[in-house]
C-alpha cells in the first residue's frame, strides 16, 4: 500500500520532492499501525487522534517521527490517509474506512488551510537571535575539539545557515560544495543555491559568523573524506539528507538552544533573515530574491512586522 502514497493523495502529479515527503508520511503511520497492531482497514478516528499525539511526544530520530504537528500538516496526513485507504478499498471492491474522512470534517482539520493560507511569519527578537547564534558557535566548538560524532557538527551548519542566509530546510539539503562561494581570505561569504522544485536557483549572502561555522564544517567534511558534492549530506558516502532527518536534526538543535517552540517551525528562522535585513535597510527586491521569492510581493508580510530597526550581524 505505501507504494500507492505517491500517486493517489492528489488529482495532479506530485514532483519528486512532495513525493518523497508522502512516502516518509505513510511510512510513519505505517510504522505507528503496525507497533499498536491497528489494521488500516478496521481504522478509527480515536486511532488517529492517538497517532498524532504519538507523534507529539515522540523525540526519537527515526523518520517520520518527532514532526510538530499543526493544523495544516494534520490534515495533510488525513488526507493522504484517506486518499490511500479508499483507493485500496477500490481495487478490493469494498466499501472505503472512513475514519480520517470523519475527522477531516471537524471544522479545526477542515478549515486549516484558509487559517494558515497567510499568516504572519513569526521571528526572533534581537536577544533570542544573540541566543542562537552563541549556542550554535558554543556547541559548534565544543563538539570540535572533543572530535565528537561530525553529524553534530553538520546540524549546527544546517540551523546557522538557516539564520544566517535565510536558507530553508530544502535549500539546505540541495546545496553543493561549487555553491560555497569564499572572498580573497576563503572565508564564505555568498551562497549559490540551486532551485529544488519550490524555489528558483539564486545567490544569497552569508553572515560572518555563519560563513566562519560554514568554513570550520568545510575542513571538517574534507578531513573526514567526504564523497559526493552535497554540502551537508546524510552520510560520509555523499548520501543526500532526506526531508524528514534534516527536519527533525535541525529541530533537534532548535530544542537545545531552549529558544522557544514559537511558530513557523525552522521556517522561524528564514524569516528572521528576511526580517533582519529588511530593518538593515536592503532592498526589498534583493531580499526576495535572496529568499528565491518569486514576487517582490511576498515581502509585503514581513513589512508589515517591522515596526522599529533591529540589530543586523
């Protein structure tokens, strides 16, 4: 049945990126029905409440566990579950489990998507941003010097190129070595991302704190004899980092750093680029594009945020 999760949760096709995100989702409820001994088929509303809330507590790092779950993303797994359950129920000649369908008439699940459609981004204050960038340039060099397990390393470069670029969780995934651009003393100070199916290719600056954890990850990478050109992959064999693990490493480091939960999930953290250096001065059209936003437009959210100047590093 988990094969079926890509082709069957939406009447359009699915590019291979949104796809992958539904087979890691299915594989999760998957995993969840077969520890509680759930028969998909014989599913029940009060099953899924209790998977979501599974998936609330858990802060284990297997895929598909441990994800924030707000409206909109619970009934974008409602859906998928539904979707899957009834095309298996259709080539079985049997009537389709119901359970996720009831649920996605509750008006919280049914109305999510026009809540969150456009809502204002949440971001850091100048203290909690101070906050961030001290724990990750702490823990950075703790875990250097004590030579501990690289992946550490990898998801603090992750979280500060996030802050520091404004990059999303896609971005960071997709990156390549040819795409960290240095000045004359190998310091990186720009970024060439490359598009990944939700964002066109594009250049974005770095901040100086982020491009010196950036240049110490590099050393890292090449010391540890990295394969591959992915800046940040799953594996030293050049693996690329899959949605699910560089969403809840990155959380993970999110979590340590005790900044609060907020909203906005990583995506908090692009959004405090963009609202930084919107009060720095920059031009609106050199911000969108350094986001990869397609419309200058979008920046009209962040506009309406930025009531008085804050700190820009």
């Amino acid at each position: 049945m988990s094969s079926r999760a890509k082709g069957d949760v939406a009447d359009r096709p699915l590019g291979p990126e949104t796809a992958d995100i539904y087979r890691e989702m299915w594989a999760a409820f998957s995993t969840f029905c077969l520890e509680k001994g759930i028969d998909p088929g014989k599913l029940r509303p009060q099953d899924l409440t209790e998977f979501f809330l599974h998936r609330e507590r858990s802060r284990a790092p297997a895929p598909g566990a441990g994800r924030a779950l707000n409206m909109r993303y619970a009934r974008r797994f409602l859906t998928l579950i539904d979707r899957v359950l009834r095309h298996a129920a259709a080539t079985r000649n049997q009537q389709p489990n119901l359970a996720a369908f009831e649920l996605l008439q509750q008006p919280h699940f049914k109305h999510a998507e026009a809540a969150e459609r456009d809502p204002l981004p949440d971001y850091l204050g100048d203290e909690l941003v101070e906050q961030l960038i001290t724990f990750l340039k702490h823990r950075f060099e703790e875990n250097r010097q004590k030579a501990l397990y690289w992946k550490e390393l990898r998801d603090l470069t992750a979280v500060a190129l996030m802050l520091g670029a404004g990059l999303a969780p896609g971005d960071v995934r997709h990156l390549r070595t040819a795409g960290v651009l240095t000045n004359g003393e190998g310091l990186p100070w720009k970024l060439s991302v490359p598009g990944n199916g939700n964002a066109p290719g594009r250049e974005t600056p770095l901040a100086e704190w982020a491009g010196e954890m950036l240049a110490e990850w590099m050393r890292e990478r090449e010391r540890q004899g990295f394969l591959g050109d992915y800046v940040l992959p799953s594996t030293s064999s050049g693996k690329q980092w899959s949605h699910t693990r560089c969403f809840e490493s990155s959380k993970a480091v999110i979590q340590a750093a005790e900044i609060g939960e907020g909203g906005g999930g990583l995506f908090r953290l692009r959004h405090t680029f963009a609202m930084r250096q919107l009060a720095a001065g920059h031009a609106e059209a050199d911000i969108a594009r350094w986001l990869g936003l397609l419309d200058v437009t979008g920046m009209n959210r962040y506009k309406r945020l930025l009531i008085a100047p804050v700190a820009v590093k």
